[in-house]
C-alpha cells in the first residue's frame, strides 16, 4: 500500500508543489475531537432553562387553583353572614279581616225592596178637611195649589192624604196643581205604597210638564219597573219630544233601549 501511494505522489509531484501548505487549527482540531462533549453542554444549557420556565408556569397553576378554591368558600361565608334579620311576629288579626270581608260583601249585596215608611193612616181631622174641602175648589186652580202647599207646610202627611193628592196628580185640570202634588208626593218616593202610585201616574199621565217630571224623578230611583212606560213614550208619535228626549236617554243610559 505504501509503495502505492508513493507511486501515485511521484506521479503528481507537479500537481502538488505551487500548493500552500495548509495552516494547523488547533481549536478546530479539538472540536473536531469533542464534538460530543460540546453538544452535551448546550444540550444541557436548554434543559436547565426549560426547567426553570416550567417551574414558574407550575407555581403560577397552583396558586390559581388554590385561589378558585378558596373563593367559593369566601362568597360561602358572606352569604350565610347575609341573612335577613327575622320578621317581628304579627298579631293574628284573622277574627278583624272577615269583619271586614263580611262587612264589604253585605256593602256589595244588592238594595233589598223598598219598605214602607211609617206613615199614619190619618192625621188629625180638624186641620186636614179644611185642605180637602179646597183640593175640590175646581173653580179656583189658586185655592187647589194653595192646598197643596198647606199640606206640604203643614207636614201632616198620612196615607190617605198621599192618595188625595195622588187622584190631584192624575186627574186635576192645572198643569201647576199637578206638578206642585207630584213634589209633596216625590219626598216620600221611598215610601213602597208612594213609589207604585208614582209609577202608575207615569201610565196614566197626559200632560207634557208632568210626563217630564216623572220621567226625571222615576229615572233616579231604584228598583222601579217603568221600562214599558218610557218605551211607550218614545214610540208614541204624540209624545212631546222633550219628554220623548229623557225617556230614550235613560233607556240608553240603562243599556235597554
């Protein structure tokens, strides 16, 4: 081999001699011998770094967690802390409150009849034939009225004296007569004996001012039945229309039109 390789430097002799030799490295020389040992050191290098970072990044983790989990406990504390102080105790007021339910469900019941008031039969004789004697003056509308105004002053009302002056209201010729009967009579309207002649009056009545009167008088009582009657005056061509007017106007107002 030796002998071969001498032969093949004489051969090329030429080819070798106008080249430099070349420079001796020795730092090269020695990493070309260690290059184990250098790469373990950097190796090691990264290691520790990767350590350090990830020992960090641990120690952040858990005192996060350990925060998460003493929080709840935290919000646990306060809210039991945060409890509402306890309710005064209320007297038991039950007997008190269905008075008062009883009470407001007898406001709400509807009005029961109308009952008769105490009306005499009569009253003292002396004093009323004297105003009879003149409610049959049919020559003098004056001494009729002023009849009716006496009885209305004297206050000496009884049955029979309402019934005088209901024949007055139904069957007298004045106008004036009637109407002033029909006011001492409206004062006892809730009288039950009074408020059925008022209705029947309202059948039976032709005279226009007193058609009005007991329209507007009967159209502000209660429990009377003069549906009919005022349907009668508003379907009656011959009904004064201003009485016609009221009576349709409180069927209206009634929902019974």
């Amino acid at each position: 081999m030796n002998d071969s390789l001498k032969d093949f430097v004489e051969r090329h002799r030429e080819d070798f001699d106008h080249l430099d030799a070349p420079q001796f490295n020795l730092e090269l020389m020695k990493a070309a011998r260690n290059p184990v040992k250098s790469e373990q050191k950097a190796i090691t290098f990264d290691v520790k770094k990767w350590l350090v970072a990830a020992s960090a990044v641990l120690i952040i983790a858990t005192t996060v967690l350990i925060f998460k989990i003493s929080a709840p406990k935290k919000d646990q504390s306060l809210a039991k802390t945060d409890v509402a102080p306890p309710m005064k105790a209320v007297p038991d007021n039950t007997i008190e409150v269905e008075q008062a339910l009883a009470d407001l469900k007898a406001d709400k019941k509807p009005k029961t009849a109308r009952k008769r008031l105490a009306l005499p039969k009569s009253a003292a004789k002396s004093n009323l034939d004297d105003f009879y004697e003149k409610l049959s003056d049919s020559s003098s509308a004056s001494n009729r009225l002023a009849a009716v105004l006496a009885i209305d002053k004297s206050g000496l009302i009884s049955e029979r004296t309402i019934n005088i002056l209901d024949k007055t209201l139904e069957y007298d010729g004045n106008s004036n007569v009637r109407l002033a009967a029909l006011g001492v009579m409206a004062q006892y309207k809730n009288d039950t004996h009074v408020s059925i002649l008022l209705v029947n009056a309202l059948k039976n009545q032709t005279d226009p001012m007193v058609q009005l009167a007991l329209v507007n008088l009967l159209g502000t009582m209660d429990n009377v039945k003069i549906d009919e009657s005022l349907h009668a005056l508003v379907s009656n061509p011959e009904t004064f229309s201003a009485v016609k007017d009221e009576a349709y106007s409180i069927l209206m107002r009634e929902d019974k039109l």
